[in-house]
C-alpha cells in the first residue's frame, strides 16, 4: 500500500490497485451501519473534564472536542457552565449529538454547537478558541498526518490542550471486523482502527520540538501543552 502525503489529501489512503481507502467513509460507515459508539451514555473523557473543569476559570472562549462522537462530553461540560463545542468527522456522529443532547446553545460562542470537521481541518478561525481536547481520537489518524495536526490545533487555540491518546492497537476488533465483512474489496487496506501507535513521549516532542515556546507535559496517556 502505498500513502499518499500530498498535502491537503492526508486522509486519502491509496491501495497500489489503485482502489482508495476514505477515513471519512470508515468513520461514517461505523456510526451509520454498525453501531459504533452506540452507547450515548458512554464516555472516556471523564479525567480530562476534571482537568478542563479545574481551569475553566481561564476561558472566556469556547474550549472544543475533536472526535466528539455523540457529544456527551460536550453535554457534560455545558451542565458545568463551561462554553463548549464539538467536532467529528462523521456526519452521523454529528447528527447524532445534535438529536441526543440537551442544548446550551449561550455556552457555544458564536459557532454552531456540533459540525463535521477534522483534527487536520478545523473549522474555526485563528485563535478563537481558548482550549481543545479530546479523547481515544488521535491513534486514529494516520501518522503523516500527525504533524498537520500540530500546527492546525496551535492555529485555533489560544491557551491549551489536553490530548488522551491511545497508545497501544485497539483491543476491540468487532468494528473493523464488521466493516470487512460488509464489503472486502473496499475495506482490503484496513489494517486497524489505531493507525498511529506511539509512545505518549513520541505525541509529546511533536509538539515540543515543533514549537518550543510550549509547556508539554505527559501523564500516563494523556498530555497537557500550555500555549
Ligand atoms: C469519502 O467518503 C465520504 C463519505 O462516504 C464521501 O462523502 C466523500 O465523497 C468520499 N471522498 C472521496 C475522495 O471519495
Ligand atoms: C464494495 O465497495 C466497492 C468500492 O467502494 C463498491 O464499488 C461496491 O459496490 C461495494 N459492494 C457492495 C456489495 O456494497
């Protein structure tokens, strides 16, 4: 298999056959066909809202969730008065958290409480958010893309990050077993969900050695980076 690094096309995996791999597609086909993150009640973003919560006193701007899924974290952090929004890159995921959760919509800034949009293409202007977080996103991506990451979240925020990243493969193969089984042709590339496997130290330097006016620092698998 080859990857495709041509910019602005990061997400375009392309087979040496020639048949291509669309993470958007995967992502869409999970939500929409085979209740991926069915349980709305289901959330692993509790460490980082404790830590969101404990400097919310900072934020005058919305604090936003990549990879947002159905929104419960969001939700959370609106019952605790903290301005927050969401981004996911399947539209279901999107539509998801529109129709289940209970809307604040003073506490979304003047942006649209949840919208499609990706950690490598936010859709936001420079510096108008305070802080991003998210959680179990970033194994995700595909590591060229990483680095697009980096400078796309040092873009729109002002303050902070506090980043949870998976750092071994996914335990859990019912998703990507489901989607092979539905097309095999399709879905032949797909080798696993957690395309990027790194140590938290390897996540850490990306950021530090890219912009070295940051404060980086790692605990267990999350990071926290002062702007
Ligand atoms: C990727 O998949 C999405 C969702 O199925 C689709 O809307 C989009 O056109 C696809 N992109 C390409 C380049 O095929
Ligand atoms: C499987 O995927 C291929 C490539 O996207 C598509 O052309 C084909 O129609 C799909 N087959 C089925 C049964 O959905």
């Amino acid at each position: 298999m080859l990857r495709c690094s041509c910019s602005g096309v990061f997400w375009l995996l392309v087979a040496a056959n020639g048949a291509s791999l669309n993470t958007t597609d995967v992502y869409e086909n999970l939500y929409a066909n085979h209740g991926y993150h069915a349980d709305l009640r289901l959330s692993h973003a509790s460490s980082i809202l404790h830590l969101l919560q404990s400097v919310a006193g900072a934020f005058d701007r919305p604090v936003l969730d990549v990879g947002c899924s159905h929104g419960l974290a969001v939700e959370k952090l609106w019952k605790m008065d903290i301005s927050a929004i969401g981004v996911d890159i399947a539209p279901t995921a999107v539509q998801k958290a529109r129709t289940h959760r209970e809307f604040r919509h003073s506490l979304c800034g003047e942006f649209p409480c949840f919208q499609v949009g990706t950690a490598t293409t936010l859709p936001f202007p420079d510096k108008s958010l305070d802080a991003i977080f998210s959680t179990d996103v970033l194994e995700h991506l595909l590591p060229e893309e990483a680095p697009a990451m980096v400078t796309e979240f040092l873009r729109v925020t002002r303050k902070m990050l506090f980043l949870k990243i998976a750092t071994t493969e996914e335990i859990n193969k019912q998703p990507i077993n489901a989607l092979k089984m539905s097309n095999r042709t399709r879905y032949q590339e797909l080798q696993a969900l957690h395309t990027t496997v790194w140590p938290i130290s390897k996540w850490a330097s990306l950021f530090a050695t890219k912009h070295r006016r940051l404060s980086v620092f790692s605990s267990g698998d999350t990071l926290a980076i002062w702007i």
